[in-house]
C-alpha cells in the first residue's frame, strides 16, 4: 500500500465534502442543534399543571388549615383552579383538562385538630387528603404528588407541632397501574412511523426522479393528485403494518397494557403516515441524491423526539419553546395514541388531535401535489 494513493483518496473526499455546503451544515450545526435540543428540552421542570381543588373544610378562610396547605403550593408547578363538587374536579380530569383532583374533606380543620389533641374517634379519612390524578403520564404526574406533599410538610412545619395529615395518592383515574413502558411504547411507536415513512418516501421520491422514472410518470395519463394519493395509502398501509408489528411486540415482549381501541390507535398511526409521506415528498425536492436525502434525517427525527413528549412532558419544556412542538404533527400522534392505549379514550375526545393530523396532511399532500406539478 501506498501512502500516496490512500492520501490522494483522502484529499478528494475533503475536497468533495468542501464543494457540498448542505453536508458541511449537517457536520458542524447537527451536533449543536442535537445538544442544544437536548439541553433545552430535558433540564427543564415540570411547570403550571392545571389541578382542580375541591375545599370542602367548613372552617374554610384564612384560618383554615387546608388554605394553608393550598396558599403553600408551588404555584409555578400548580396552576390550582376549584370546584365545589368533587364529581366535577374528577370529571375534568376525565376529560383532560385538568391533571389532578385535590379534595379535602368536610370539617379537615376542626378534624386535624381533634385527632392532634388525642381524640382517636376521629376517622382517618378526615384527615386525610384525596390525590385523584392522571398517572398516564408519571412525568407530571408525580410533580403534582410531590408539589402537595411538600405544601403540607411546609403547612405543617409552619404550625409548630405535629399534626396527623396525609395525602392519598394511591388511587388514579387514569393510569393506576400503568408502568413507564405503558408510557413509553405510545411515543416510541408513533417517532418509529413518523421516521421511517418520511425517510422511505424521501429516498423513494429522489430515487425516482434521479432516475427518471418520476417524469415517465408524470409524462403519461396519471395526474400528480393521483400519484400523491397512491403514495398516501400506500404509506397508510406500511404505517399501520409497522404499528401493528410495534405494538404486538410491545405487548408480547415487554407485556404493555392495552386499555383502549387498538383499531382506533392504528388508525392514529395511519394517519400519522399519510402525513409523513406528504412530508417526504416536500423534502425531496431539496435533495438530488439519496445521500442528500439522508441529511434530513436529523431535521425530522431530532425535534419530533425531544419535543413531542415521547420521553419528556411538554409542561417542562421552556415557555419560549413550546409553541415549536405543537407545529410538530407527532405532538398530536404521540397524545392521541397514548390516550387510547392508557387512558381508554375513545375518538369522542382525541378528535381534537385527529383533527390536527388531518390538517398537517391535507396540507402537506397539496404542497406536495403542487410541487409535481414543477416539472423540471
């Protein structure tokens, strides 16, 4: 072997990857987009989580103990709302608009103090609070725990004695006995669709036109309406074959709980697809080779991973940059399957993020039409 040769080699690779600035981009502003990303997204805490209290202590006012203990939330992590019906609170929580339940019961102040001073008539659940919360997500779920925790230690440190309170966490309206993996698996499923359908399409797309066949296409009696839409369902059909082989696996290998309609999680996931593939189309007009193609990845993986809340709630992610992971369609995939396959909803209440997906394609698949009609 000659080192001549083997630096000659060398030299033409370094002057190839010179002349090509989009991959000089993806060698120095991927990584710094990658760790800013990650810095960003997951060294955040959990912030203004909506709970709703139900105070029904009749000694309620500046002297009561439980608006003491509320007085003493974090309000940065609680954002507390009321109710005066406990019914109420956990049907707001049911519906998703509120992250927890937090009940006091009747005569709390009166009851602590009674028990305090030795009178062991007083039963356990009047002093006790009621921690009714959504354990779909722990993520925020257990900030929610610790915040009231930590208000009634503070309460009670305050009073300068010991008084017999506690908090009942154990019981959840959704997710009592969901593990991390129920969790996760949702997320991980719609992030493993989103990639490897753009990805696919993209490679496709450019692969076609670099070769020609695309004009070919193009050329004959088929209209570009008619191409995109053989190439939606087409990519419908892959997503929800891909789904079905995650989730089988999901629940054979790591024994995932399934509470919900498992077609209607698919159909989430087909449209989720169907999105991906208009989006790929999109993209393949800014590549002319399959390498090109490739150097996409990072651009649609990296900010759907870390901002759709697949690992980390969007509630921690900073206020500045939130609003960028509800322009992410898998925002909308990640929640609406989570909440079928955990929560057991049904399309009366996910519509709202079925209706989001359906805008991202009908938007990205008209683009995508009119950008076939370009010829080159």
């Amino acid at each position: 072997m000659k080192a001549s040769r083997a630096f000659a080699v060398t030299k033409r690779v370094l002057r190839d990857l010179k002349n090509d600035r989009r991959q000089l981009a993806l060698i120095f502003i991927a990584p710094l987009l990658v760790i800013s990303l990650f810095g960003v997204a997951f060294t955040g805490d959990v912030k203004d989580v909506r709970v709703v209290v139900v105070n029904g202590d009749v000694a309620a006012g500046n002297s009561s103990l439980s608006e003491k203990i509320v007085s003493n939330f974090d309000t940065s992590v609680l954002n507390v709302a009321y109710s005066n019906s406990e019914s109420d609170a956990i049907s707001q929580v049911q519906n998703g608009t509120a992250s927890a339940a937090i009940i006091f019961p009747v005569y709390f102040t009166q009851s602590v103090g009674a028990r305090a001073a030795g009178q062991t008539s007083i039963a356990q659940e009047n002093v006790t609070i009621k921690l009714l919360a959504d354990k779909s997500n722990p993520n925020v779920s257990n900030p929610i725990i610790a915040a009231v925790n930590t208000a009634v230690a503070k309460t009670i440190e305050g009073l300068g004695r010991q008084a017999p309170v506690s908090v009942d966490s154990s019981n959840a309206i959704y997710g009592a006995n969901a593990k991390f993996i129920d969790f996760f698996a949702p997320g991980i499923i719609s992030i493993a669709v989103w990639q490897l359908t753009t990805l696919l399409t993209l490679i496709s797309f450019v692969g076609e036109r670099t070769s020609g066949t695309l004009f070919r296409l193009l050329a004959s009696p088929l209209k570009e309406s008619e191409l995109v839409v053989g190439y939606a369902v087409a990519f419908g059909v892959i997503g929800t074959t891909q789904s079905a082989v995650l989730l089988t696996a999901a629940v054979v290998l790591f024994n995932v709980t399934i509470v919900g309609d498992v077609l209607l999680a698919f159909g989430v996931i087909a449209l989720l697809a169907v999105v991906s593939e208009g989006l790929g189309i999109l993209l393949s007009s800014l590549a002319r080779r399959e390498a090109q193609a490739i150097q996409f990845l990072p651009i649609v993986v990296l900010p759907a991973f870390l901002l759709s809340g697949v690992f980390w709630p969007i509630q921690a992610i900073p206020a500045w940059l939130r609003p960028v992971s509800y322009i992410l369609p898998t925002t909308y995939a990640v929640d609406a399957v989570r909440s079928v396959i955990i929560r057991g909803w049904g399309l009366d209440k996910i519509y709202p993020d079925v209706v989001a997906l359906l805008i991202f394609a009908s938007v990205f698949l008209v683009l995508a039409t009119l950008l076939l009609r370009r010829r080159e």
